[in-house]
C-alpha cells in the first residue's frame, strides 16, 4: 500500500505557533467559510509547510494568498503571516499584522508575547514590559519571562528584571542567556560575587550546549558506520528525561538511523514531558507506525489532532495509520483532508486514490451505486492518467441501464490503457 510522505521530526515547535493560537480561539480559528475555496487551503497547507522548514518569505506569501482567496481563514492565516514577517526582520510589516489580531481576538498572550518582542527591537522598553507582562499571565512559550526580564533590565528596573529572569531561570534552566543576564542585574546592583557565580554559570551552560553539538555529530557518524555499540555509548550521553526537546533531537537520530526501539523510548518520554506538544505526538506515532504498531500509533495523532486540525503531518500520518488499520471511510477523511492542505504531496494523492477506490468498490457490492460513482469522479480527478476509475464506471452505468455513460467511460479507459503502453 502507498503511504504519503513522512520525515522524522517534521514539527519544529516553533512552525506550530500557528496551532497554538488556534487551539486556544476555536471559534474564531476554525470558522471558515462553507464554500472555502480548497485553493485556499491548499496555500494554507503550503504555506504552514514553508514556515516548518524555515522558509519564511514563501511561507509569507502563502499565508497571503489564502487570506486573498478567503478572509475567513484570517487567524488561521494572519497569526503565521506575522510570525513569518517577525523571522524576516520586517518589523513594520509584522506589527501591523499582529496589530490587526488583537482587534479581532483582543489581548491573545500569544499576540502580546510578538508585540513585546518587537517592542524591544524598536527599544520601546515601556511598551515591552506593558505587553509582555500581560503575555506572561498565561505564558505561551517558555521565554517569555526571560524577555519580559530582559526589558525590565533595560529600563533599569533591577528588582523587577531579577524576579522575571530567575522566574525564567526556572522555566528554561539550560538557556545560558538567562544567567548572562542575571550577572548584568547583579552586577548593577553591587553584587559582584553573585555576578561572577551567574557569569560562570552561563559559560557552563554555553559549554554543555557546544558540547552537546559535538555528541550529536558523533552519535550521527557513529551511526552511520554501523558501530552500534560503541555509537549508543555516546548517543545516550545526550538521553535527558527532563528535557523533551534533547529526548527529541537524540530520538530524532536514532530514528533516521533504523534505531527504532531507541527512538520510541526518547519520543514516548518527550510525549509524557509536552502532552500538548503535536511535534511530541507526532514523532511517538510516526515511531509506532515505522513499528507497524499501528492501534498504537492512532491514540498520539487523535489526541493532537482534537487541537490542530490544520496540520498536514498529523492527518496524512492519521490517515496511514487508519488505512493500515483498514478503517477506509475516517482513512479517507483523514488523508482528503491532509490532500487539501498539501495537494503536492504524491504519497498522500497515492494513499487517498487506493483508499477511493477502495471505497468506491466496497459501496458498488452494496449497490450504492450514486456514492460509488462520486468515489470513482474523485479517484478519476486524482490521477487522471489511470483507467481503473473509468473501467469502474463503466461497469456500474452498465448495470444501472446507462448505455451511452458505460460507452463514453469505457472508450475513456481503453484510451488510457493505450496510451500508458505507447
């Protein structure tokens, strides 16, 4: 059976902050037009896939023409657009964009989190502490303290500057850049002991970060010369069970080198650490589903996909996992769905054309025949090159008397026939 295209870690958890806000606006992030044009979600699909890969002007561009063909996709588009346009350093550009979703969706922690940091790009430091500050109510990523820190420290406000950075200090302890600037404030405030601890601190962590790069590389080649033994020595230097984004990147290795049970066992603890991760959910499932465990691998994709439905991975994965299952009709919902978001994934057209006609001949045995037809139309419109389609509706209008319908469809596939043979 085809399957559509699947990579290890295809869900930077930066990519996703899309889903984040429209996990928490539902209403708003889900309520597209009933005549959506699928060429807007399509630039949608493309669009999110650009921003994955750090592709951030083709992202943009996506995310702008979904929004020309249909407004209703705003927050599903405008909050990546302006992500895309905050990573391109079009500073102007971005905050116009967020500026036009706090008006729609009024003071979104994710909204302010971008505003403060561009506040602090444009040195607006009272504007940075105001905005981050509400963001930091409801934090929607781990650094938001350290930056709310941050602007304090510019401002001057040391005893303010030093609760927000050991508040991040807490929430991102391996970020080097927290105790950087914690030597700044103590620093400033006369505490040179302190200052030199906190310094040293931050070269430790800088250090541990240069060393896990080289562990990294060394697990990677390893790996790649087929000295298991020796390459799991090293590999598991970098095993963490605090840390899921080191579980990840370490699960990520083992899994692009067939190291599967390696691979589960980061995933499935980087999984339980960031539940609400879909990056998490989804390299545990895509694990069980390179495992052939597929009733395993369905709970991890149902569960993320109940917050991000707008994600091709998670439905073109969802939707392998049900066809492997055999439950063809929620297979076919799953990957029509991941179709429309990335119609230029082949794996995806392949898998949701066999699981059509699939459909189509299981409704034909139960003289269904209206709904086998459209299966086949649609299975015809997905690979126009291929004759089974046509054969198959010249069957059923032969059984249903259509004389002249079975004719025309059959002559299309003897045409097709001929002309895959030349």
């Amino acid at each position: 059976m085809t399957k559509p295209s699947i990579r290890w870690n295809a869900l930077p958890l930066r990519a996703v902050l899309f889903a984040v806000l429209a996990a928490a606006c539902p209403t708003a992030a889900q309520e597209a037009s009933p005549s959506t044009p699928a060429t807007a979600e399509a630039h949608l699909g493309k669009g999110y896939d650009a921003l994955k890969q750090d592709q951030y002007s083709v992202a943009a561009g996506e995310f702008r023409a979904a929004l020309d063909l249909d407004p209703a996709l705003a927050e599903r588009a405008r909050f990546p657009l302006a992500v895309a346009l905050f990573e391109m350093h079009q500073s102007a550009d971005a905050r116009r964009e967020f500026e036009a979703l706090r008006q729609q969706l009024g003071n979104h922690p994710n909204v302010l989190y971008y505003l403060g940091r561009l506040d602090l790009e444009a040195n607006d430091f009272k504007g940075a502490v105001e905005n981050l500050t509400e963001a930091a109510a409801k934090p929607p990523f781990p650094d938001t303290a350290y930056y709310l820190g941050f602007a304090y420290l510019k401002q001057h406000d040391l005893p303010n500057a030093e609760k927000w950075l050991k508040v991040a200090a807490q929430l991102i302890p391996r970020d080097s850049r927290v105790e950087f600037q914690l030597a700044k404030v103590y620093r400033e405030q006369g505490r040179e002991e302190e200052a030199k601890l906190a310094l040293a601190h931050s070269e430790e962590l800088r250090k541990h970060d240069e060393n896990d790069v080289r562990l990294k590389q060394e697990c990677a080649q390893k790996l790649d010369l087929g000295l298991k033994e020796e390459a799991r020595a090293t590999c598991q230097q970098l095993y963490d069970p605090d840390n899921a984004e080191k579980l990840t990147a370490l699960g990520t290795i083992y899994g692009q080198h067939g190291d599967l049970e390696d691979a589960l066992s980061c995933f499935h603890r980087a999984a339980e650490l960031a539940p609400q991760s879909p990056q998490m959910q989804y390299n545990l499932a895509l694990t069980y589903y390179q495992m052939n465990q597929f009733a395993k691998a369905r709970a991890p994709l149902e569960h993320a996909l109940e917050r991000w439905s707008d994600l091709f991975q998670l439905n073109a994965l969802y939707g392998a996992v049900l066809a492997k299952l055999g439950e063809g009709a929620a297979a076919y919902q799953a990957l029509h769905r991941a179709h429309e978001l990335n119609p230029q994934d082949s794996g995806t057209t392949d898998l949701l054309y066999s699981t059509t006609l699939q459909l189509a001949q299981k409704t034909q045995q139960a003289r269904e025949y209206a709904r086998s037809l459209q299966y086949l139309r649609e299975a015809a419109k997905l690979h126009p090159e291929q004759a089974e389609p046509h054969r198959r509706m010249a069957e059923i209008y032969s059984l249903t008397a259509h004389a002249a319908q079975a004719t025309a469809e059959q002559r299309e596939a003897d045409r097709l026939n001929q002309s895959s043979q030349n």
